[in-house]
C-alpha cells in the first residue's frame, strides 16, 4: 500500500479513494496509537470533530466518529467549522485529539481526513506513518482491542463551539472595523456563517458570497482559487477591499478597491509591519516558503526585518516557526500563521488583522500592499525527465549559474524536482516579464537536454 498521508493530510475522491471503511479503520488507528503514545494516559479520551460543508462529509464524519467511540474516545461533534476553528478547538477545550474532514481548496468530489494532537497542531510525520502502519496491519486481518459496556465512547453536539471560535477572534482583534465596507467570498465553504459574523462583530459592513453551501458547491468558481466574483463584487458595491477564504478557511486572498489582487505574500507584508508596530513580530522576523515572491524578500530587506524560507508546504514554516519562537510566518498561496493565536493558517483571523490594519491607518488595502512590489514570475513545468539528478547534473548547475549571473540581484530561479511526478518546476523571477519567459525557457530546454 502507497502512503497514505501528505502534507496535509490524507485526501481522495470520496467514497473512491477515501471511503467510510477506511475513515473508520483510521480513526481506530490513530486511537489505539495516541494511547499508546501515553496521549491518553490516566484519563479518559476526548476528540473534537468538524467538517466542511460538503456532502460527503456528512457519511465520512460517521465513520470517523463511529471509529473513536468504538475505540473508547468520547467525540465532541462540532459541525460545520473551519479547520482552524477545529484546531482552536480541541487545544482550548483540552481535548486530545481534532479530526477534520475537508479537502480544503480541492473540488467538490474530494475529500480529506486530517488528525490534530493535543493543543490543536498537526501530528507530525513519526505518528502519522505509525497510525498508516497500525491501520494497514488491522486492514489486513489483525484484530482490534475493543472496549465494551461503559468503556466505548460518547458522542454529543458540541454547538458552543461557533461562539466561541468567533469570540476568540473578536478578542484578539488590536481595533475594531467600523466605518470599512467588506466584501467576503467563502467558497460555499467552511466558514460560511463564521467569517461574515466574525466581521460583523467587529463592526465592518459586511456583503457575503459564495456563502450558501448546499454539499455540492464548495470551491465552485468562487473563494481563493477562483477571485473573478470576488473582484467584480468589490468594485460593484463600492467595497473598500474584498477577502477570499478556500473550503476550510485555512487561507486568506485579498482584492483591493480597484479589483487587483492581493496575494499571500503582500498580505503578510501588511500584517508584519502592524505587528512590528505593536511590538508582537518577535525578532523582527517573518517566515515563508522558498516560493515567495523576490518582491517580498526584497521588501522585507528595505523594512529592516529579517526573511527565513523553508521548503514549500505549511508544515515546513510552522515546524520553524515553533522550534525559533517566530510569530508571523506563510505563504503566498494564502496560508498565513499566526502563532500567538492559532496553531494552523487561519483564513478569517488573517482577514480581521488585515482588516484591522487598514482601519486602524485609513490607508487603502492597495496603498498597503504597495509596500511590496511582486517582481514577475514565471513557471514552466519540465515532464518526463529525471527528477532525481536536479542537485547533481553539472550541465544542470552550469545553466543556472549563467541564469543568476544574467539575472543579477533583481532575479531569481529556482529548480524543484516534483514529489509525485517525474518532472521539474522551473521557476524563474526578473524585473521584466520578457526576460523571465526568455530564462525561463533556456532554462526548461536544458532541464530537458541534461535530465530527459
């Protein structure tokens, strides 16, 4: 059996790839191996469980929570919650372990399965390989240790759960939104009812959509992946901006009054000097993956703050994030953590600090965002080829080496070897659009020539 977990989780076409018999043996899985672990000792288990709205979450999150129960743990039923709502959740409620069922910015038809430990973080990758590997041995024959008579778990609605989510985001806010016109797209998602309430409390007027989900709509042509609504609606209703969450809201896009984009990494340009301002961005320092734009490093440089980048994928940011104390980290896809108050990227807090930045200044979300300016970046995807040999072809290093020096100080490449597929992303950034598309393609042709 292939792994089953990724970064983010385990996700599939559901009831293809990710079916009730597997959610089920998982959920046992991850029981039997949290206690193990010593999660679970001297007390009896608790889960937080939530979803996203889509309807294969509703047979899914059944199989999940007849899985914990049956295995001893008692589940508190959260509903429909964005994914840093569950995570929020299950640290403040103290419960032992989260469970989220969403397929974040994926289609309809897909659906994921993500386990959360104590106090709300991603399990990390020794625990989730010994939950595949307990699961695959049961799979295939052994049997289960099960509790019987009061030893199985009980099962209840935990409502408060929306309240308080939005009370924590609320308290957390450093001003309030009056006088600001919002235009929220929620991709028929998540965060459907908490983001438009979340900013609504706080006193923005608030024009919703993409915010009626009926199971089958999530992410469809509308929210972070698809901001064509987005930017009509912002200009139509006279918005002062517009913000875009995914199906889980767990990202956060932005779209100024014009109409013109906002991406991850010009919103955590914003946020960051806000926070330096309040004396919260620890070390001065912000951390993002390898992606971000030359612009945003750049624009960090000029600001005096000091830029870390990890490997692509949330994960990587957060884990360095925790091991340095670093307050502020992300990614230009729109995934932005901020640690003191939550555990994952949060898509609505992301909005409200960014919110609460341009009210607190009275300066446009385009004035803002202009302290970075997004060098162009083209990428061109290399198949067929051996991805293996990107860090040890010479031909390879030789080609890249002329790219640099052609590009100087205000370029940049980047080569990364596919995870799943065999080919190569060439990534090239320039001052000019033309010069990124002419490296880019040299750079491409001789991927091909020394890899294919």
């Amino acid at each position: 059996m292939g792994r089953l977990f990724g970064t983010d989780g385990v996700r599939g076409v559901a009831n293809a790839d990710l079916t009730a018999e597997m959610a089920l043996g998982l959920s046992v899985a991850a029981a039997h191996v949290l206690a193990e672990a010593g999660t679970f000792a001297g007390h009896r288990a608790t889960a937080v469980v939530g979803r996203d709205p889509r309807a294969s979450g509703e047979f899914l999150e059944a199989a999940v929570v007849a899985g914990l129960a049956s295995s001893g743990v008692d589940v508190l039923l959260v509903g429909v919650l964005p994914t840093p709502a569950v995570a929020y959740l299950t640290g403040v409620l103290g419960a032992d372990l989260g469970v989220m069922l969403s397929a974040s910015h994926n289609a309809m038809p897909d659906n994921g399965l993500k386990f959360l430990a104590r106090g709300g973080h991603k399990l990390d990758d020794e625990l989730e390989e010994r939950i595949e590997k307990v699961y695959d041995e049961h799979r295939t024959g052994a049997p289960w240790d099960r509790p019987t008579g009061s030893g199985v778990g009980r099962v209840r609605h935990y409502n408060e759960g929306f309240d308080q989510y939005v009370a924590h985001l609320i308290g957390v806010l450093p001003n309030r939104l009056d006088g600001l016109k919002i235009v929220l797209d929620e991709a028929h998602g998540a965060a459907s009812r908490v983001s438009p309430e979340a900013f609504s409390r706080a006193g923005a007027e608030v024009v919703t959509i993409g915010a009626d989900p009926n199971g089958l709509n999530i992410n469809d042509g509308c929210g972070s992946t698809h901001l064509g609504l987005l930017k009509a609606a912002v200009v139509e209703h006279g918005a002062d901006f517009g913000i875009a969450h995914d199906g889980d809201a767990d990202r956060c896009l932005a779209v100024d009054h014009t109409g013109e984009e906002v991406d991850g990494d010009q919103i955590m340009a914003v946020i960051a000097l806000a926070m330096r301002e309040r004396s919260a961005l620890r070390s001065d320092t912000v951390v993002a993956t390898v992606m971000s734009n030359l612009g945003f490093k750049l624009a960090m440089e000029r600001e005096g703050l000091t830029l870390v980048q990890t490997a692509v994928g949330d994960r990587y940011v957060l884990e360095e994030m925790k091991e340095h104390g670093y307050a502020l980290g992300g990614e230009q896809s729109g995934h932005v953590i901020i640690l003191d108050h939550a555990t994952t990227g949060d898509g609505t807090l992301t909005g409200l600090m960014l919110a609460a930045r341009v009210a607190d200044t009275g300066r446009t979300l385009k004035d803002l965002a202009s302290v970075m300016t997004r060098l162009p970046q083209v990428l061109i995807n290399v198949p067929d080829v051996d991805r293996t040999r990107v860090g040890t072809s010479a031909d390879l290093a030789a080609a890249v080496a002329e790219a640099e020096r052609e590009l100087g100080s205000t370029g940049r490449v980047l080569l990364r070897p596919s995870g799943t597929e065999p080919l190569v992303r060439v990534m090239v950034e320039a001052a000019d659009i033309d010069q990124a598309r002419s490296v880019a393609g040299r750079l491409a042709d001789a991927v091909k020539s020394a890899l294919g």
